[in-house]
C-alpha cells in the first residue's frame, strides 16, 4: 500500500490540499485530527476534564471510535452515532489538543491509524504521522504556513459559514495550540528528519495542490 504522510501545525491548510490531492490520486484521505477530536468530545460529554489523563483513562474502555469512508469521504463514529459534524467548533479544538498530549489517549489511537494505512492506499494527515504513527510512509511532507497567514485562513473560513469571530482572538488560538502541540512531551509536532518541508505562506490553494501533486508523484 502505499502511504503518504503530512504533518504541520493548525491551521496550514493540510486538510483541504490533502483531501484534493487524495481525490485525484483515487486515495483515502485520514484526518487523525478528527480522531482526537472525537475523544475530546466524547470525554466532554461525559463531563470529564480533558487534562487530566487520570480522569479520562478508565473511560476509555468504553470508548469505541471509528472511521468510516463513504466515496473517499471520512466519517467518525462514536460506537453507532455520527459525530463529524459535532467535531469542528473551537470548544472541541481546544479539547481535542488537550486530549492528545495524554499517552493513554496517543496510545489508544496508534492500532486504528495504522490498521487503515495497511489496507488502503492513503494520505494520512496529522501532527506525528511521519515521525511516530507511519515512520515507513514512502512520502513525508510537513506543511506549513506563517501563524498570520493560517489565523487569516481560518478567520475566512470561519466567517463565511457565518460565525461571528475576531482575527485576534483566531490568531492567539493558533499561537496557543501550536505552542502546546509543539511543546508536549509526547509525540510533540515537528517534521520527520526525512520529511519534505512545504511552506504554503505565499502560495493560493490550487498551487499547494499542485506543488504536493508533483511532489507525491516524484517520489512514488
Ligand atoms: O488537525 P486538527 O486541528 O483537527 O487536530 C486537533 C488536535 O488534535 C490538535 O490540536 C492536535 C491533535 N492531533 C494530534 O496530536 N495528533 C494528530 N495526529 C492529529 C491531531
């Protein structure tokens, strides 16, 4: 199978590019994000803290989480229920980031990510999937853009679906969860040593696709 890795902080736009990309290919495209989203959701709605490993560590094992791919499209499951369009408010961003630095969390995850990269051709995008989750993927790409450039990106994003948000308040959420994605014990976000450093501050979205195309396709 053949898998490709993308890592980079919040905000870089790896979801939109990979999902393109994946498309075109006639890939899978995994968001692991959406994965530690589901847990901070679910940790939430049992009204647990999510930093504190020690209360969310039995819960656990009752958590059972799933993808589902639907025409290449991904869903998350919790047992029956469809939360992927519970997941995407900055409530569970923060909970997810939370979630994530635990290694009981980290853990749980690590055989459901690697299972779907065995059995499917895919482009799996996350913090730690080049150095930690997919150390053997045929191509690592850490994608990246200036903290300004990815809070103006989201500020855009989150204003056309109508949310009623300031550009400070978006640009200091970006600061705050790439310091704690970057700065946590475990996993922490940085690029693989042999991975391809795309830096998209200048680029529009149609010449990120193209650029990660031709990068995915030199080294197939
Ligand atoms: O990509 P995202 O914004 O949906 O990710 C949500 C949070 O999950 C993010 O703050 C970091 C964490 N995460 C992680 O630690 N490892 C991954 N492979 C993917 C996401």
């Amino acid at each position: 199978m053949i898998n490709i890795a993308i890592d980079g902080p919040a905000g870089a736009g790896k979801s939109t590019v990979a999902k393109a990309a994946a498309s075109a290919l006639g890939y899978i495209y995994v968001d692991t994000g959406a994965l530690y989203r589901a847990v901070g959701l679910f940790i939430k709605e049992n009204g647990k803290n999510t930093k504190s490993e020690y209360e969310i560590k039995p819960l656990l094992n009752d958590l059972k989480i799933s993808l589902k791919f639907v025409n290449l499209e991904q869903r998350v499951f919790l047992g029956e229920r469809d939360v992927t369009s519970f997941i995407r408010t900055p409530e569970i961003s923060m909970a997810a980031s939370d979630v994530s630095a635990h290694p009981a969390v980290r853990e749980f995850l690590f055989d459901l990510q690697r299972s779907i990269a065995r059995k499917n051709n895919c482009i799996m995008d996350g913090r730690d999937i080049g150095t930690v989750v997919l150390p053997k993927a045929q191509v690592k790409i850490f994608l990246t853009a200036s903290p300004e450039e990815r809070a103006k990106r989201r500020y855009n994003e989150l204003s056309e679906k109508g949310q009623n948000i300031n550009y400070d308040d978006v640009l200091a959420d970006v600061i705050r969860r790439d310091n704690q994605d970057s700065n946590r014990k475990i996993a922490p976000l940085r690029p693989a040593k042999d991975a391809i450093i795309l830096d998209t501050t200048d680029n529009t979205l149609s010449q990120s696709i193209d650029l990660l195309l031709k990068i995915i396709k030199e080294n197939i």
